[in-house]
C-alpha cells in the first residue's frame, strides 16, 4: 500500500529531523563556548596574577577613581597572555585531531582580540561603576555577568570580523548570551569559597 510507505518514510524523515535538530544544538553550544574560551580566562587568571600599579595609576576623575584598584596592569596583561595562551592551545587540540571535525580554529589576531576585549569590557564596567557611585568589588547586576562578552564582541569583530562573522553566527552568539552568565555565576561563587575573590559575584 503505497500511502502507507509513504507514511512511514515521512515518520522517519520527521524524526531524523528531531534528531538532527538535536545534535546540532549540542554542537552549537559547544562551538559557543570553545569559541569563548579565550574571553572566559582573561578575568579569571586576572584575579590570580593581578595586583600592583593599577591601570589609572590611582587617578580620579571627578571625585572618584577613573577605574579603581581592582584593575590593574599585571592583572590586565596576564589575563590576556592567559586567554591568548589557551587558544594556541585550542588549535593545537584541533590540529591534532583530539577534538571533532565541526571544533573552529582561532585566528591568532582574533585569539588575542577576544582576550583583550574581555579585559577592556571589565575595564569599562568599572568606569561605569566608579562613574555610578560603585565602590570597588560592589555588584553591578548584568553588568558584572556580561562586560567581557560585550567587549570581547565588539574588539574581534573590529580586530578580526572575517573570523568573527564567520564563525559567530546568530546562533552561536544567542547561545553565549545565555550561557555566559550561567557560568560566570557558577565560576565566581566556585572561586569566592575558594577564597580567591572576596565577593561572589
Ligand atoms: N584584577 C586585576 N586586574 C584586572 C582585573 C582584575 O588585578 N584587570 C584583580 C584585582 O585584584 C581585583 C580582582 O582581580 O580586585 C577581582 O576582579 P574584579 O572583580 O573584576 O574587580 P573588583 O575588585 O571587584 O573591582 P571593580 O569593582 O572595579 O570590578
Ligand atoms: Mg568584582
């Protein structure tokens, strides 16, 4: 019976496309966060290596600091050593062939843009929050959970926007607005019992 075969092929068509709707967001979640990698380190290991001169060298403006003692020079130079570092190693993951085939590569100038740009987004969200009457280490929902992302977006796609349009497409993008602040919720409480950061957020 003709209609019958034809039922069946379309149920399996129908759950082929579940299936592979399925897997391919799997994949773009973790394109989305692969490709973030590089934007994620840079505040962290800042946390680890930084201290000393701060980046305004303790200058006010307006009355209060133009950024504060919280961000300074060795912290914003190891963060981005740290990112970049690891997405050198990502490729090298990806050269050897220890990842699968639909994991991108990072073009070196944008390796180094994503990391830069998640400092200089950290840098900007304490400007505003010095300019907002913010004392050091005071919360700053939002702000806090995506400055990097939107500075890491906005310096590669300066720096390097044949990379970054090519492989942050729409979805990729939605995924990492969603995902990111899950994690850098997760990650801060992680590093304040740690005792690593003195406020958990
Ligand atoms: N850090 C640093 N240099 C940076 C960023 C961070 O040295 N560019 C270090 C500082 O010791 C900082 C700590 O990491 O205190 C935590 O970073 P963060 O939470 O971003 O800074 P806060 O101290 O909370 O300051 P702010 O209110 O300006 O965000
Ligand atoms: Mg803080």
């Amino acid at each position: 019976m003709p209609h019958l075969e034809g039922g069946r092929k379309s149920q399996n068509t129908f759950q082929n496309d579940r299936l592979f709707r399925r897997v391919s967001v799997v994949q773009t979640i973790v394109v989305a966060l692969w490709l973030m990698l590089p934007a994620y380190v840079p505040n962290n290991a800042a946390v680890v290596l930084g201290g000393g001169t701060p980046v305004d060298f303790g200058r006010e403006w307006r009355g209060d600091r133009i950024l504060g003692d919280g961000k300074t020079w060795r912290g914003g130079a190891g963060g981005i050593g740290a990112g970049f570092g690891l997405a050198v190693l990502l490729n090298a993951a990806v050269t050897q062939g220890y990842v699968p085939e639909f994991i991108p590569t990072f073009e070196l100038r944008a390796a180094f843009a994503l990391a830069l740009g998640a400092i200089l987004g950290d840098m900007g969200a304490s400007f505003l929050k010095r300019r907002t009457g913010r004392k050091r280490g005071a919360p700053f929902p939002g702000v806090d959970q995506l400055d990097f992302v939107v500075g890491a977006f906005v310096v590669t796609a300066l720096l390097a926007p044949e990379w970054f349009f090519a492989e942050f497409t729409v979805e990729v993008i939605v995924a990492v607005l969603i995902l990111t602040p899950l994690l850098h919720v997760t990650t801060n409480l992680i590093a304040y019992r740690l005792g690593l950061k003195d406020e958990p957020w």
